[in-house]
C-alpha cells in the first residue's frame, strides 16, 4: 500500500516547473563561462552567441528536468555547459578580444602556463562550488513541493472522511493494527490470580 509521502517521492515536475529550474540553470551556466572567459583574457560574449547558447543549454535543461536530480548529476550537467560555453565563446570570439587576449599573455610569457593552469584550477572550483549550491537549491525546492503537496493531501482526506467515509483513498487510509497476544478481556486476566480473601472464617477442628 502507497503512503501520500511514496506517490509525492516519485511525482514528475511539470512543464512550467520545468522551465523555471531550466530558467535558473542557464542564466547562472552563463554568467560563470562569460565571467571565466573574460577572466582568462577574451572578449565579452556578443549578445547573439550568449542568446543561441542560452537556447540550447534552456533546451537541454527542460529535457532533463522531469524529475529532482542529484548533486553529481546537476554538477555533470554544469560542467558540460561550461565546456560547451567555452568553445562557443572561442570559435565565436573578435579579432579585438583575439588581440587582447594576446597582450595580456604577452605581458607574462614566462608564466604563461601557470597562468592557464592556475585559470583552468579556479575555473574548475568555481564550477563545482556552484554546481553544489544549484544541487542544494534543487533539494530545498523539492523538499519544500513534497512538504507542501502532503499537507494538501493529507487536507483533501480529511475532508472526504467528513463526506463520505467511502470515498477516502486507499493510499491515504491508516491501517489499524491487529491486538496481538491474549485477547481476553482485561478483566478476566486481571482476577485470574486473584486470591480471594473475603467469606465466612474457616472453622478449626479441634
């Protein structure tokens, strides 16, 4: 038998819950590879390629967003955008931030691989401490659907067992538990080693 709490575990979010989280995800997928990128010395995304690759992650997000995802899938998910992002906004990149990039490279030719190491290592933290904080987020608000969707349950039953006893669910009805052990009444067991000490005296015989 199905409590309120297992058919609320395993519901599906619909189309506009769908697009709010999908909504949430990309913006902040964005903002962290437009950050990073301008960071390691690029040009600032044209509002064009950040729009087409706002649809296609949107895209993908509402696809994969049926149901409350974990930590390691949301962060997976994050860092497959990031990757994405990155040669989009490479391929997709001036001349202007091409020239810029490379006298910022210039500047420090002798620690140019420390410089790529270090931006990747920080790129990469900044991913899974934001991928964490999305996995939190999606936990809090599935939870809280949970919560709120068991109240309202647990509200309907209790209104039709106002109305009409029969009509309450199976899934929402309590089963009561069998009386286990002597069945007799308590009565009977209580006065079952009772000794009885009232009644005329016992006449001794001399």
């Amino acid at each position: 038998m199905k409590t309120c709490e297992t058919i609320l575990g395993t519901m599906d979010a619909n189309l506009p819950l769908r697009i709010a989280r999908a909504a949430v995800f990309t913006v902040v997928c964005l903002i962290l590879a437009a950050a990073a990128h301008w960071f390691a010395g690029g040009a600032t995304p044209t509002p064009r390629v950040l729009l087409f690759s706002g649809l296609v992650i949107m895209t993908i997000t509402v696809a994969v967003a049926g149901r409350e995802r974990s930590p390691g899938t949301v962060i997976g998910l994050l860092c497959a955008g990031q990757a994405f992002l990155h040669v989009l906004f490479g391929s997709t990149e001036a001349p202007a931030g091409l020239s810029r990039q490379g006298r910022i490279l210039s500047d420090l030719p002798q620690h140019g691989l420390g410089v790529s190491v270090g931006m990747l290592t920080a790129h990469l933290t900044a991913v899974l401490l934001t991928g964490w904080w999305l996995s939190r987020g999606e936990a809090a608000l599935w939870s809280l659907l949970r919560g709120i969707g068991t109240y309202a349950l647990r509200r309907v039953a209790a209104l039709l067992v106002l109305l009409h006893q029969d009509a309450v669910p199976k899934a929402f009805v309590v089963p009561l538990q069998p009386i286990r052990g002597d069945i007799r009444p308590l009565r009977d067991r209580v006065l079952r080693h009772a000794m009885i000490r009232r009644g005329p005296p016992i006449l001794r015989v001399v």
